[in-house]
C-alpha cells in the first residue's frame, strides 16, 4: 500500500491552546491508514513535551516533496519559495481565530489561496463564508479534547473556586481580591501552567471562571471545565457560542468585574442552579470529543485528490 505524506509546520515560541490542536491533527492523520504525518519545527522554536521528543520530526522543510500539506496560523509564509503549490497539491489550512479576517492581517491575504479549509467552530464558519474571498471547500470540525486524560472527578470544597487569567491576568486578579473579601476560598492563575497541572487544579474546583480574549475562534478551557463537572462562568468569547449556553450549562456574564462577580455568587447561593449547570454542561460537552473530530477530518483527508 502506498502511504501518502502530510506534512506539518509549527514554530513553536510558546505554548498556545493552537499549537495542542495542530498536534491532535497530526495524531490524527497517523491514525489513519495509509497516511503518514510528518513535523518540522523551526529553528530555535521551545523545547516542549508536544514536539521534543515526535516520532515524526523531519530535519529540512520541503514541502514540494510531501504529498499532502496541512497548514495553520502564518505557516503559509513558508511557502513563498514554492510559488503555485497549492495547484500541485492538496493543502488543508486549518482556521482557529477570527484574526484571519482582518483586513490588515497578513493572514487575510492567504484565504484567496487555493486550499480545503477547516474552521474549528461554526462562528468561524460563519465569518469565513461572509468574507466571500475564500472559493474553495470549506468545513466545521467544532474543537474535540481526548476525554480520557482529563483527571478523574474529585471531592472539592464546594466554595473553592478557580480563576484561569492567563489571558486577562488584571481582571483575574482584581476578582480574587474582591471574592477573598467574601471570605470565599480562591485559587487564581494568570501565568502559564503545564496544562497537566492546570487541569488538575481545575479538577479540584467546584467553580471555574475562565477569562478569554474578549474574541476567540474556541476557547478550550471552558470545554475542559465543563468535561469535567464544574460550574462554569465564562463571559462570550464568540468562539465559545456553540458549546456555552448561559443559564444552560454555565453563566454567561458581561465582560466586567462587576458582573463576573456577581455570577460567582450567585452560583455559591444557588444550589440547585449550580447543580443543574454542572449536570448539563458535563452531558454537553461529551459531544465534544477527540473521537469524533478525528471522524470528520479522516472524511476529507481521505477525499483528497492526490
């Protein structure tokens, strides 16, 4: 059986909830039979448990001797070189935030480039298809996290609640201040955490208040915290639309101190509302899952024209 190559670009400066997702693809592609992925990450990117140590690290970059190219965020920079390569070959460009459609962006340049596009949430979908300069096939493959790695349910203080502010660490810092004033037992973190230890402290929660940027193409901690039972507050992001249903299965309060506030409380003076919320946003988010976005990308890597 001949095996087809996809081969990845990633340059990896930091940890970002972007780079965990490129590397579920490649996980996925080498789930599949016939299909081999392959990683280059550029020079003087990070060292990081997801890359370091890959079995599929390539040592040069050439793109012209892939078989299939899966690009995301400002991967197609790389091609320069390899002008009209997207005639030559399939490329799968995957689509995680709403900065592809800024005018401004370099990124918006690239959406007119022949390619299969993916969009991580519908909200994405959405815009692409407004912007009207994208004439190539475009899917919805809502982000899936591989629920099996999540920790196993604690028993936690029923007043412990967990802030996550890495991406809004003033407004974390002045909610944990005015919560601790409550007497109300607080963990917040605004610095980047090994995401193994971040899900344990989120484990140990019976809130969590997750502070995104106020746009976001998904926002996966809120999955995450739903997957594991807990009373999730988390202003709308956009990207977090299709999963977080206020007074459904978390609360949904305005992008201010004052209101994220008072959604804390009102879940630590309301039992049976904070238990309803807890039950639905668990049975919600199972849809969410690594099995069936694998599924779905398996679909159109395996409709590729080669």
């Amino acid at each position: 059986m001949t095996v087809k190559s996809v081969l990845f670009y990633r340059n990896f400066t930091s940890f970002q909830g972007g780079h965990l997702k490129v590397f579920d693809y490649i996980n996925h592609v080498n789930s599949i039979d016939g299909y081999q992925p392959l990683l280059y990450v550029s020079p003087g990117s990070h060292e990081h448990e997801l890359w370091s140590t890959s079995p599929f690290l390539v040592r040069q970059y050439r793109p012209d001797e892939a078989d299939i190219l899966f690009l995301a965020g400002n991967d197609w920079q790389n091609l320069s070189v390899y002008p009209g390569i997207e005639y030559e070959k399939p490329i799968i460009n995957l689509i995680q935030g709403f900065r592809h459609f800024l005018t401004d962006n370099i990124l918006y340049q690239y959406l007119s480039r022949k390619a299969i596009r993916i969009c991580v949430s519908n909200e994405l979908t959405a815009e692409l298809i407004n912007c009207n300069i994208c004439h190539d096939p475009i899917f919805t493959i809502p982000n899936g996290i591989d629920h099996s790695i999540l920790p196993s349910p604690s028993f936690c203080d029923p007043a412990k609640v967990l802030i996550i502010g890495l991406k809004q660490p003033k407004l974390a810092d002045e909610l944990s201040d005015r919560l601790r004033l409550c007497n109300i037992s607080v963990e917040c973190t605004s610095s980047l955490l090994p995401r193994s230890v971040l899900l344990h402290k989120m484990n140990r929660a019976d809130i969590v208040v997750t502070l995104p940027f106020p746009v976001e193409g998904f926002y996966l901690p809120a999955l995450e915290a739903m997957a594991m039972g807990k009373a999730l507050v988390c202003p709308d992001c956009i990207g977090n639309r299709s999963f977080c249903k206020h007074e459904i299965n978390c609360l949904m309060p305005a992008f201010q101190l004052d209101s994220i506030e008072a959604a804390v409380l009102r879940l630590l003076s309301a039992p049976d509302l904070t238990r309803k919320l807890k039950e639905r946003a668990f049975s919600d988010s199972q849809a969410y899952n690594i099995e069936r976005e694998r599924t779905q990308f398996s679909q159109i890597l395996l409709s590729c024209d080669v």
